[in-house]
C-alpha cells in the first residue's frame, strides 16, 4: 500500500529487499544508537525491527529506501500501547522539505492503531530530537539506556482525545 507520494519520494508498506538498500546507508548517529541499545549492526536492527513490527513502512526516492520504520508488535494483544522506530539515511535530507510535511499526519495514523507510541532516543542523536521536537513527541527523563546505558530519553506521541478539541 502507498501512504503518501511527493514529486521527490513516495511512502509504502516495507519489504524486505528494503533491509539491503538502507543497511550500508544509515546515518552514522543512528548506527551508533544502535550498537548502543542492543550491540546490533544496521542490518541486525533492520531485519529485527521489520520481522517484529506489526505496522512497517518505507521511504523511497529515486528508486533508494531512504527510511524505514514502524511499530514494534506489542506483547500484549489488547495493548494500547506500541514502541515506535524510524531508522534514516543521509540521503533523507534531500526531500526534508517532502517528508516532514507528511509527518504529523503519519504519526497520526499510527496513533489510530495505538493511542500512545513510545521509545527512547540516544541524546548523542541530535537530528532524531530535532525531528522528534518539530513532529511534536513528548520527552521524559534522560536514563541509562542499552546494552552500553547510555544517557537516552524517553519520548511519547498520544493520540489527542476527542473532547480535548
């Protein structure tokens, strides 16, 4: 399925031939936060997120996957709750202005599947907080984190309720 489509990139459900155009590609901050939280290579975080994710996506530009991301699936079935991801490359940078136009509503969908997404996020990782500031993520504390503890803090994205409008 596609979820959005610019003159420069496009959205669609992930496959996973995907793993093998974004895995050399990563930002070299995010391969950090990575090795950081599991001790996983891009690959191994790739293929893990894909295989446990009940929802999973792609950004493609120029026939290159320059994002992936998703909702882990959550051990309860009735939860509703999720953990989010979304790993990048460099290469996203050149259809910002395209992609973070469709973010805030792309948060929102995923909101409709659970009402509250969270996860932690290295503070070693500063265009991941940018972009979660600007796409409106609540933050909580900073704690060890991983497999290294690492400082990382939590974020939250919570779907508005109806009568708070």
């Amino acid at each position: 399925m596609e979820y959005y489509r610019s003159n420069l990139a496009y959205c669609r459900d992930a496959d996973i031939k995907d793993i093998a155009s974004l895995k050399d590609n990563l930002r070299s901050t995010t391969v950090d936060e990575l090795w950081a939280v599991h001790h996983f290579t891009p690959e191994q975080s790739l293929f893990y997120s894909f295989s446990h994710s009940v929802f999973c996506f792609s950004i493609i530009a120029d026939n290159e996957v320059l994002a992936m991301g998703g909702i882990l699936r959550p051990k309860d079935l009735l939860a509703k709750e999720a953990a989010i991801w979304f790993l990048t490359s460099q290469k996203l940078d050149k259809v910002e202005r395209s992609f973070l136009r469709q973010c805030r509503n792309f948060i929102k969908i995923m909101l409709e599947m659970y009402p509250m997404l969270y996860n932690y996020v290295d503070i070693r990782n500063k265009p991941a907080i940018l972009w979660l500031k600007w796409i409106g993520a609540e933050f909580g504390e900073i704690v060890p984190f991983g497999v290294d503890n690492r400082m990382f803090q939590y974020f939250t994205f919570r779907k508005e309720e109806e009568n708070a409008r």
